[in-house]
C-alpha cells in the first residue's frame, strides 16, 4: 500500500484537540481496498426489571464465577469497565447519535461482569467456568444477556434471596456471545435507572464486520499505561494490522486520483492515525472513509516516509501514541 495525498481535516480528536490534521504526499495503490461501511443504529436506552432475570442453560465461560463484593465496596475501588461506565452516563444525560457510537466504542474493550446463578450447578462445571447466565426476556420473547461494567452495577441486581453472583469475561467474548444463536442482543447495566442500554444483535454483528477488527489492540489500549500494554499493541499491529482513516480524490470524469490518508500532527511529531475498527473512525465526525490495511501495508506505508515520527492508535480515545523507534515488531513485517 502506497502512501497517499495530502489533504486536511478537521480536528475531532480529544487525544488532541489542538492538534493540526493532514496528511503525506503521495500516490495511493491503485488495489487499495474500498472503504469499510460503519455501523449508524441507534442504541435503545431503557431500565430492564431485574426481577426478570432467567438463566439460561449452561455456558463454558472463559472465567469461574464468583460472588460480587458487598454494596459498599472500599473507596476508589475501580469499576470493571470504567470507560463505557462513563460513556453509558454520557448517553443518559442526553447524548446524540455521537453518544451512542462511544457506547459501541467502549463495549468492546476491557471487562465486563455477568451474572449468574450457581445453584443446582455441581462444583466441576463451576471450577470449569460452565454456568448459566443471566437474560431478560422482553414481552416478545426476545433473550437478551444481561452485562455490568462494575461489581456495584452487579449488586444491583441483588434479591431477597441473597448475593448475586457474578464472572468477569472480556468484553468482546460478552458481546459475541449476545450475537450468537438464542439471543436478540444485550443489556449494559440493566439495573441502573438511567444509565443503561439496549445493544440489538443486529448491530453487535454490523460492529465485528468481516472479522478484520484488531480486537487485540483494542484490548491493550484498555489496560494500564505500561510497557507491557505498548508491546502487546505494537504486537497486536504487527499481526493483525488495523485500519486508517481516508478519503477518496477523484479526477473530472470521476476515475479516483489518490486516497488522502490523516494523520496527527502533534508539535513536530508527524503520527500517522491508524485504528482497531471502522466504529472508530465514525467516532471522530469527520466523514472520513475506513480503509482496512494488513500489517505488512502499514509497515510499508511508515518504511517508506521517514518523516513519519510514529503512530497514534484510535484518537478518539482510550488512545495510546507510539513513536518509531518503538515500533520495531512492525516495521520488521514484510
């Protein structure tokens, strides 16, 4: 994949707000991949009774359950996914259409607690993680599994019977699972009487696509900024590639030119944008278009300007910069 026309577009980025959009001079390959399509259906927002939990059969869960902690857990005890916590919060409040796309953005990244009911269930499936889960059922009759992004979420749900209890997965096993056989979609937060939402299946499998997604990354920008989580990005890149954001220039009779690719200019830091998915490109507002790159295209694309100082993955945050020199498992892919 070549790299690409300049252009210019508008700042969106809280990564950096300040920060000055472009792109490189060159030509586009004339192969490059026609954009991805990014999901637009609303989210409904909604308070599911908790009462109306039903487990369903059992499910091999990649965790065992245990009990959620007690309704007051010690101070600054971190939620499990903070990040779509606060994303939930800013739909409730009377988010628009750019809300909801921070909900879909956050789903799938980090933890997620879900909800379970260990009796009658013998002690090998609980050691081996295989346990019912909990639903809603709507008056259509349409399954949906229930998620928390925190253990106080899962509390909630708490009955006279006693503790709820509760295994974390990550995210994006939750949500492949609410988009499987038997179920309409799933429930965020569903005892919360304002801050919850209704994810349909329809749009859980309109937000994985074609399987191009780089769920790894997306799971290294979810953890704690240390060594560890630029290496497994850098990695996960390095495997799995990603996506850049573009638009199209086409000549008079319409033929496309070149593929103007953005990036971030932060102070005399040249970043080329690359993302984990199409989602997170739609999140900006720019219009720009998804175009999908394996590893080896974007190794090129940054081999063949050394101008580039380095890469910013998913701008409209959790974000995570990564200058050249640290790049080196990717450069390194042919």
């Amino acid at each position: 994949m070549g790299l690409f026309s300049k252009r210019n577009a508008s700042d969106a980025r809280s990564a950096a707000a300040e920060a000055e959009t472009s792109a490189p001079e060159g030509e586009a390959a004339p192969e490059a991949e026609a954009p991805e399509a990014v999901p637009h259906v609303s989210i409904s927002v909604t308070t599911v009774n908790s009462a109306a939990r039903t487990p369903e059969a059992p499910v091999s869960v990649p965790a065992p359950p245990a009990a959620a902690p007690a309704p007051t857990p010690p101070a600054g005890e971190p939620d499990t996914n903070v990040d779509l916590a606060q994303a939930l919060t800013a739909l409730a409040e009377g988010g628009d259409e750019r809300a909801m796309m921070h909900v879909l953005r956050q789903s799938i990244q980090g933890k997620l607690l879900l909800s379970t009911s260990l009796d009658g269930v013998s002690e090998e499936d609980k050691a081996a993680g295989r346990v019912p889960l909990g639903v809603h059922r709507d008056a259509e009759g349409a399954v949906y599994l229930l998620a928390f992004t925190s253990p106080r979420e899962l509390e909630k749900t708490r009955t006279a019977e006693g503790p709820v209890t509760g295994v974390a997965v990550d995210a994006v096993w939750a949500l492949r699972q609410a988009s499987g056989e038997g179920y309409a979609g799933i429930v965020l937060n569903p005892a919360d009487g304002k801050a919850s939402a209704v994810v349909p299946k329809t749009l859980i499998v309109r937000l994985f696509g074609d399987g191009r997604n780089n769920d790894p990354a997306k799971q290294a920008l979810a953890q704690p900024r240390d060594a560890d989580a630029l290496q497994r990005l850098v990695a996960a890149l390095a495997t799995h590639g990603g996506f850049v954001a573009g638009r199209a220039e086409v000549d008079e009779d319409g033929n496309r030119k070149t593929i103007g690719i953005a990036e971030t200019r932060l102070g005399d830091r040249r970043l080329l944008e690359v993302f984990t998915a199409p989602i997170e490109i739609a999140a900006l507002g720019r219009g720009d278009d998804a175009y999908p790159v394996t590893a080896a295209e974007l190794a090129a694309a940054l081999r063949s300007d050394e101008g580039i100082t380095g890469i910013i993955v998913n701008p409209a945050a959790p974000w995570l910069d990564v200058d050249r020199a640290q790049l080196a498992p990717l450069l390194d892919v042919r």
